[in-house]
C-alpha cells in the first residue's frame, strides 16, 4: 500500500514535472505516468502477492480503499492533475479489475490464475500505451503497440502456464486494439485472458 501510494502521489508527480520542464506537452505526460503507474503500481505488487499474502482480505481493504480514494477525486473535481483525466476514470476500472481478478485466483487456490491477467492489464498494457506514446505523442490503437504487448504478454503467459498462457497473452493482445464505448481495455483484457485460462485449464471441456 505505501509503496503504490509513493509510486501515484509522489513518484509520478515528479515526473510529471521533469517532462514539463523538458517540453512535453501536459497530455503526454500525463498518459506517460498513467502507463507508470499500470506497470510500477499495478504489475509489481501482483507478482509479490503469490509470496507475501496468504489471505484475501487485506488486499480487499487496500483495493476499496484505492478505488474510492480515485473515485473521490473524479466525483468532487479535485483530480490528481498528474495522471488523472476529467474525460474517463478507466484508473478506477484498473484497480477494481486488479482487485476482482486477484480474488479469482485466491478463490480457486492458485493466485498465478488472478496475477496473470494482471500483468497482461498491468504491463503489457502499459508497454503497448509508453510504445505508442513515445512514436506518436498521444493515445492511439496502432498496432505497434499491440505487437509490443504481445513481446511481453506472450512470453510471461508461457513462462506461467504453458501453451495456455501464452494463447491468453496472444488474445488479450489483440482485445487490446479495440474499442468500446462504455468498456475499456482495463477490462476487456484481464476478462478475455482469464476467460481463456479458465476454459483450458479450470473447466472441464
């Protein structure tokens, strides 16, 4: 929980700065520290959780506690300028998917079924948006960033779960590149990656 807080209130606050100062334009940045915070935030205390927790609830307590917390800030106008936008609260939709999928995998008794989808979410996602930012300055689908997601995706998901993992990095990849009105790839890509798990390795088919 600290170390989250210091990574989204003081670490990409000061970033934030750093690339004003060299000329950035305040939307890249911000989009900058939104792809930190997926990967810093969201992708290391996953793979940690396997070691350090043995019970859902405190991950529970910090999950609510983070989602409110950012919800707040949209509901009240007070935004965290620094990486948060008025235009959607898909960082809201991060933690609550982060959250849901790890009460998955503590459900089922194998938290790497929760963490996976996680690092798809987390780190892949946040390579695929610091790819494109970096070659187009601003928020875009192109497939450069998918193929970069896929160099990560597919490997981790192969390193965890064989053939099956590395299938649901490869979808949840390619999910990434859509879009929906009302649903982001905050959760599009941890439901498809799940749901490809689940079916080749949980249920009985």
């Amino acid at each position: 929980m600290a170390w989250v807080l210091f990574v989204t209130l003081v670490l990409t606050r000061f970033v934030y700065r750093a690339m004003l100062g060299r000329g950035l334009r305040e939307h890249v940045a911000v989009y900058f520290n939104r792809k930190i915070i997926h990967i810093l935030a969201g992708g290391l205390p996953a793979v940690l959780v396997p070691i350090l927790f043995r019970s859902y609830l405190p991950i529970a307590i910090m999950v609510t506690v983070l989602a409110v917390g950012n919800y707040y800030s949209h509901m009240t106008g007070k935004l965290l300028h620094w990486y948060q936008v008025r235009e959607n609260m898909y960082e809201v939709h991060f933690i609550v998917m982060w959250g849901l999928m790890m009460a998955v995998g503590f459900l089922l008794g194998d938290k790497w079924v929760g963490v996976v989808p996680i690092m798809f979410m987390s780190v892949g996602d946040g390579v695929t948006g610091i790819v494109r930012n970096l070659i187009y300055k601003k928020r875009t689908k192109a497939l450069a960033g998918n193929l970069a997601m896929m160099a990560f995706c597919v490997p981790f998901g192969y390193l965890i779960f064989g053939l099956v993992g590395a299938l649901s990095g490869l979808l949840a990849s390619l999910v990434e590149k859509l879009e929906f009105r009302w649903v982001d790839d905050n959760i599009t890509v941890p439901l498809v990656s799940l749901s490809t798990i689940l079916a080749f390795t949980w249920l009985p088919l």
